[in-house]
C-alpha cells in the first residue's frame, strides 16, 4: 500500500519571479508537473497529496484536471513541519514516498527500487555520493557502515562537511512511523526549521532498518532553485532524449542544439538539423528532414518530406513528398496533399492544398480549398475575412493563378482557368477561361514629376 507525497510549498525566490517555482517550465511542462507523472507511474493506491503554500490557488487552478489532494502549508517552517501537515491524509498502515515539486528528473526506476525493500522495520533513504557536496546534508555512518543520522551543511561539523554521501531529501517511510516522529521533531538548528531529516536518527535509536538507494545519475536528484540550474536541467533532459532517439535511428545533427518540449515519433532514416523546436505530439514519417531553425507543433509530417530551414508548422497535416519552406508557416487546419511545393514567405491557413500543386513566393491562403496541379503566383492572396466573417474560396484543378492576384472570397475558380497577373478576382469563373481583372494601362507622354518645395 503506497501513498505519495509531494512538497511543493516553497515560493523560489531565487528565481526572482511571480510564478510559483514548480511551475515554471522544463521541456515545456510544469516542473511539478514531471514529479506527478513520474508518481503515476508507480501506481499509488490514493490520490497524491500535494502539499502547497505560495501560490496555491494557482496550482490548483493549473492541475485541476489531476487527481490529486491539496493541503497547503501557511508558514514554510521546514520539509518535517511540510510532511506534517499532510499526515492526516495519510494511510496509517501504508508506506508514505517523500517527493520534491522542484526535483523533476527522478526516474521511475530510482524510485521503485527505492520502495521494493521497505517494511514496517525498515525506512528506504535515497543518497548521491557528489564530488562537491557544498550545501547538501551530509549522510553519518557508523563504524558498521549503518546509517545513523544526517546533519545539514548549516549545522554539519568540518569533519562531516568531508562526507560526499548526501541526503536527497526523497525517501519512503511507514506512516505509523511519521506519526510517532514528525511530533517530535524540533527546530533548535541554524534554520530554525522542523527538518524531515532527523527522523534518520530516530529511526536508528529505535532500531528501525535505514536502507539506502542511488540513483544511476545525479542530475536525477537536482532540484531546481534558480535559472542556471533550471537551464542545466533543461539541457540535460534534452540531451538525454536527443540521445535516445538517435539511439533509435535518428539523425540529430547537434544534440545540444534540441529542443523537444512534448513528443516526437520518428520513422526510419529522419534527419533533425540545429535548433529544431518540437512542442507537443509530432508525427515523422520516414526519410523526412527537418531543416534548421524549424518549429514543429502539432502536426503530422509525411514519408520523403522536406521541411526547409526557418519554418514554422503548428496543427497541419502534410502528405508524402512535401516541401515546405524556407521561411514558410503552416497554421492549424493546413492540410497538404502529396508532392506539394511551398516556398519561401508563404503562410497557409485551415486550407487543402491538392496534390502537386505549387505556392512557392510570398502568398497568402486561408479557407481554401485546393485542387491538384494548381499554380500560385508570387504574391497572390486568398481575401477570405470581410471584417467579421471568413469565406471559403474555392480553386479546382490546373489553375493557373499569375503573380500579385487577390481572390476574393466567397469566390470559385473553375478547372483550367488561367488568372492574368495583378487581377482582383470577385466572380466566379468557368472551365478553361482567362480571368484578367485590372485597370487598364495609361502612360501619359513627358508627365512633370512631383519636385521637393524649397
């Protein structure tokens, strides 16, 4: 029977903002909230218990759709006064993890490994041995090698400031235990803090077995007080990712230039050039590449595409053989069929583009819908918004549309029709049929140009 606790009380002023510290982003989610789907991944027997202090409000409000207890903290006097105040949620005969808001990369397997060997005689402590264990408490051991306490750095003699084993502050204990200890606790430290960790010494002088745990990496256990550590987690969440999926087979042509911020699949022989953003869930078919600079959001990509350097594409769809780019932006509900061509400065909106048709220069398409073979002059536009509503505009096969056309919708563009370059399109056209819609040129002879006044 497991209960999960999660401290998240602490304001985080070294990071000198509004926001609560457990909310502020890596890999584009909540710190905290990495903590909470770490802890579903254990399978807990309740809800876990969040225990919150500044800000409360506004986690709620943020993780509203979780299933989670609430009980906040009114003074932050310390990680034992913290677990304190949630012990009444507690299960008496479960065993109680200890988890931090701000610790986002615990692993999963750290944590079960943690908890495989507790019992009702037995408390499990996660430690790291660091090379420099500046400001950590240190883990006492006594001659048999069991551990009897743990001093913090504040209060730790220069004999125990030696010791590179340090407390991690995670641990899993029995909840009658913390109902005999947590009372007992006193704040006579430099702190003046009631510190979870002397129930180490308790559980020692009352016999009760402290086994302890490592986690396979270190950056598992960094919390997160400030910006630095904050990009130093970031950095290492992303190589770490970067590295499986070039471990799966993509081709990551920098993984310190990575940034993924939610979830990517991958096909066979993909190829991710520098600085490439993904943010949400994006799908990669195979033998796509990903030019550098490129944002992906949202949105499925095709077999054999390629995304030129500098684009951006939220919530479209492209098909197989796709180029796109440089420097163009698909918007959400931009759907394009196979071998389609989008060039540079182009930007498409909740449109359908068919197949083999070309927008290669500096066009405008919204509420559209498509046909295959279409050409696309440099400069042309879809005027699909009248100030209050959207239309559709409507263009079928083998369009032929020259370069600065505006089409104004709600207007259809028949099969064949060719459109004269610099036309303003407001009717329909028929099949096959030359639409040219400009005033015609007058050149007026030895016209006396516009002279600056004295």
């Amino acid at each position: 029977m497991l209960d999960i606790v999660i401290l998240a009380a602490g304001k985080g002023s070294r990071m000198y903002s509004s926001l609560p510290k457990v909310l502020h982003p890596l890999a584009g989610r909540p710190l905290l909230q990495h903590v909470l789907d770490t802890a579903q991944q254990l399978e807990p027997d309740s809800e876990p218990v969040m225990v919150v202090g500044h800000g409360a409000a506004h986690l709620q409000e943020v993780f509203a759709n979780r299933d989670c207890r609430w009980v906040e903290q009114e003074e932050q006097l310390g990680t034992g006064h913290a677990v304190l105040q949630a012990l009444p949620l507690l299960r008496p005969q479960a065993r109680c993890l200890i988890l931090y808001g701000d610790v986002p990369l615990i692993a999963v397997d750290t944590l079960r490994q943690l908890c495989a060997d507790v019992d009702v005689n037995s408390l499990g402590l996660l430690t790291v041995t660091l090379d420099n264990p500046t400001g950590y408490g240190r883990i006492l051991r006594n001659e048999s090698g069991e551990v009897t306490g743990i001093v913090e750095h504040k209060d730790a003699s220069a004999t125990e400031r030696s010791i590179n084993e340090v407390n991690t502050g995670i641990m899993v204990v029995n909840v009658e235990h913390l109902q005999r200890w947590l009372p007992a606790l006193s704040a006579d430290n430099q702190q003046g803090e009631y510190y979870l960790t002397d129930i180490i010494a308790m559980a020692h002088q009352q016999g009760v077995a402290i086994k302890t745990t490592q986690p396979a990496a270190a950056f598992e256990v960094e919390g997160i007080n400030n910006r630095l550590q904050q990009a130093s987690l970031e950095r290492e969440y992303q190589r770490r990712l970067a590295h499986q999926l070039m471990l799966q087979g993509v081709a990551i042509a920098d993984p310190e230039r990575f940034d993924c911020r939610g979830q990517l699949q991958a096909g066979t022989d993909v190829f991710i050039d520098i600085n490439v953003i993904i943010e949400g869930e994006v799908i990669l078919g195979n033998n796509t590449t990903i030019g550098a600079n490129t944002l992906l959001k949202d949105c499925v990509i095709g077999n054999d595409c390629q995304i030129k350097p500098n684009t951006i594409i939220e919530g479209a769809q492209l098909a197989d053989a796709v180029e796109v780019g440089p420097f163009a932006r698909l918007r959400p509900g931009a759907n394009l069929a196979d071998k389609v061509r989008v060039g540079n400065f182009v930007e498409i909106k909740k449109s359908h583009i068919g197949i083999g048709s070309k927008i290669n220069h500096l066009s405008y398409i919204g509420d559209c819908q498509m046909g295959a073979q279409v050409n696309i002059g440099a400069g042309s536009i879809t005027c699909n918004y009248d100030g209050v509503n959207k239309h559709i505009t409507r263009i079928d096969d083998k369009v032929f549309v020259g370069s600065n056309t505006a089409l104004v919708a709600p207007v259809s563009v028949a099969c064949g029709t060719t459109i004269a370059a610099g036309s303003v399109i407001t009717q329909d056209t028929q099949e096959n049929d030359l639409a040219v819609a400009r005033s015609r040129q007058r050149n007026i002879s030895n016209w006396p140009r516009p002279q600056k006044n004295p």
